[in-house]
C-alpha cells in the first residue's frame, strides 16, 4: 500500500480552511435602543466575526422631539426650560449657554455679579455631569461601589441647586440678560461646605478604580482615539482634551469673565478609555477650584442687565408698585425680548463638549431660525472608527468612555 506524503503546511491550510467554513458568514447583532449598556435610546448595529467587532454604525433619532422648529415658535425666554431637556444631566448649563447666545445677539453684557453665578452654576453643572458618568461608567465596566461614592456627592449639588432655582433637575433659572432671581442668604457657605467635603471623595473614587487592575486591564489601550482623528471628526470637550488636543472654550475662547480664574486644562497622551476616565476626575477637582474662586470675590450689585429694559423684565416687586414696570413685564412676557435682526453663533465649554446655539434673528421676540450644535451627536460619529478591532465585551466600556446624552443628540 502506498503512503501519501503529506507536508506540515499542506495540515495548516486544511485547517485554516475548515476553520474558514466553519465559521461562516458574520454576525449581525442589534444592542439597542432599549439596552442598558447604551445609556438611553441608542441603536448600535454591530457587525460580529466571533466575538470581534468588525463594524459598528450607530442609529439615533429614537427620541427627536423637533427642539430646533420649537424654538423658532415661542419667544427667546419660552425657549429656556427646553435647554433643560438637551444635556439633562447638567442643565443648568445649557441655559447659560443659550442665554450667553442670545445676549450676543443683542450685545448686551451683563453685570459682573451675574458672570460670577452663572460661573458657579456652570461648574456645578460640569461636576454634576462628571459625577454621573464617572459612576455609570464604574458600572459599565464592573465596578458598582464607585456608583455609590458619585451619586452621594451629586445629591449634595441637587440640594443646591433646589435653594437656588427651586427645582433639584431641570431649573430653568438664566434669563436673557440676567437670572431668575439673586443667589439665597447663605447659599454661598452651602457650596462652599459641599465642595470641601466633594475633594477627598472625588480622590477616594480615584483611589478605588484608576489603579483597579480589572479597571485598568478593560480601560487601558481600548478605545484609542489618535489626535488627528479626534480633530477629523469634531470632537469636543473631555474626549477630544483626552486625545491630546489642549482646546478648552474657556481658556481659548473665554466668557463669563473664565479669564481671571486660575485653573489648568487636563491633557490626555493615550486618547484611550483609560485617559477619557482621568481627564474627567482631573476636570472636577478645577471645576472645585474655580468655584473656590468664585465665591472669594463675589462681586456686588445686581443680577441683571437693568438698562436692558426691552429684554429683562423688571423685579416682581417694582412690577406691583409701578405702571412704567407693569407694562414693561406685560410687553416682555407677551411679546419676548426684542431682539435687533443679525444672526450670531456662540458656543461654550459645556461637560460634555462644545455646545453651540446659531440663531437668525428678523428683529422681535422670536428666533426667525436656530441650530444646536450638540456635542454628543458630534462625539457619537467617532464610533465606526474606533470599535472595530474590539470584542463585545468592549463596546460597553468604549460607549461608556464617550460620556453621551441622547437628549442632545436627537434634540
């Protein structure tokens, strides 16, 4: 009988062949809209070879509610308690934002004492934001005591934000030129003490996870986003600074006065999982102490533009005792702040990234036609690029690390 000789590499194709077969075509998997690991209604359709991802096309629009065509039919001050709703988890900072453009618009410049509280409001809103995806993203990736650390220090700013709006969520508090109402008596101190006791539990959370060898294992090397892609694809904020790329609006581009606080902007090296989750703990510890300087020389006087008498409605209490301010108050609330026609974009350093209002403006009360630029749709359309490579198991922790809200994305 005759033996057929068989070499080692004519074994290995055979192999690679039967291996090939039996593999079979790719996977196509849905996570999303309704899965808890896509913080809110996000589709992701995933391309799976095994376990790796060799595609991923991100799908929204699951939640658009029209913001833009809304703003574009009520006056400039309506239109505020909607900005709660685009980046609910610091939304406080949206109205500042808005306000600020609007104000633009009008060139209109607001009091010193106005600029400090909004500063102060902005960076409880950005530790809010942090907070709440330092903690979520603990879970994402295993890690469910760091969840428990964010969310009691961030009940603590709800309180604040309770005595100073009257709403602990969306507070709709800035109006076009100027705020709501003045801060309360005491409230001050009230930020103070929580501040001071939010600086050792914001290292403790860095102690519990940033050297966690699981933590560090899943987060490290993953999700690497280089800086010329970060650049290529417009992302801002934490993710683009964890990239490498030092652009900060409020150092770059200051408002609100960010020019006389002494504060540093954290770089990433990596642009990976690992340095988005550093960039943020270091974000909070400056936003505490700008807020530190903030309330140290908290200028007097009012807080609101009082020239600006055909945009800020006049305090309740002149409004109940003057004809002159009554009708002012019934001209702003039925008619809007009027505005001169123009058109203005203005964006600013929200936690999440570059939050931008472009608004056209024939004169009136009412915007004439608006656009958000909002920072999580701009962060979101990285992700085709940087998932493939990765295994399932990855996706969580990438998404995580991107710190998104569906709110704006759909706006």
């Amino acid at each position: 009988m005759a033996v057929k000789e068989v070499s080692i590499g004519d074994i290995g194709a055979r192999a690679a062949q039967a291996d090939e077969e039996f593999r079979g075509d790719k996977m196509l998997i849905n996570m999303g809209p309704s899965h808890p690991a896509t913080h809110g209604v996000l589709r992701l359709k995933v391309e799976l070879d095994g376990e790796t991802v060799t595609k991923c096309d991100p799908v929204i629009g699951y939640l658009h509610r029209g913001d833009e065509k809304i703003a574009e039919n009520m006056t400039y001050n309506q239109f505020v308690p909607y900005t709660d709703r685009l980046d609910y988890i610091g939304p406080i900072h949206n109205n500042v934002t808005f306000a600020l453009a609007v104000e633009r618009l009008a060139n209109l410049d607001v009091p010193p004492r106005c600029k400090a509280i909004r500063v102060i409001c902005c960076e409880l809103a950005r530790l809010q934001s942090h907070l709440l995806g330092c903690g979520v993203y603990g879970m994402d990736t295993g890690a469910l005591t760091v969840f428990m650390y964010s969310f009691t220090q961030r009940e603590k700013l709800y309180t604040l934000m309770e005595q100073l709006t009257g709403a602990r969520f969306t507070t709709s508090y800035t109006r076009i030129g100027g705020l709501m109402r003045d801060i309360p008596d005491g409230w001050l101190g009230n930020v103070r003490k929580v501040i001071d006791e939010m600086e050792p539990a914001i290292d403790e959370i860095d102690k519990l996870l940033s050297r966690n060898r699981i933590f560090y294992d899943r987060t490290v090397g993953v999700g690497v986003v280089s800086k010329e892609d970060a650049v290529a694809y417009g992302l801002t904020g934490p993710n683009l600074r964890a990239s490498g790329v030092p652009l900060d609006l409020r150092k770059d581009k200051p408002y609100l006065g960010y020019d006389q606080y002494e504060f540093d902007v954290p770089i990433g090296t990596s642009g990976d999982c690992y340095d988005r989750w550093l960039v943020r703990l270091e974000e909070m510890r400056q936003s505490i102490g700008i807020i530190r300087q903030a309330i140290d020389k908290m200028p007097d006087g009012p807080y609101y533009a009082e020239e600006a008498k055909k945009i800020f409605a006049p305090p309740k209490s002149k409004v109940l005792t003057s004809m002159e301010e009554l009708i002012q108050n019934f001209m702003i609330v039925t008619e809007g702040p009027q505005m001169p026609a123009g058109e203005v974009y203005f964006e600013a350093e929200n936690p999440k990234g570059a939050l931008g209002f472009y608004i056209v403006s024939k004169g009136g009360g009412v915007p004439y036609r608006m656009k958000i630029r909002s920072p999580s749709f701009c962060n979101l359309s990285i992700l085709p690029k940087m998932m493939p490579g990765h295994m399932v198991a990855d996706v969580p922790v990438i998404l995580g690390s991107l710190d998104f809200v569906l709110g704006e994305c759909d706006r």
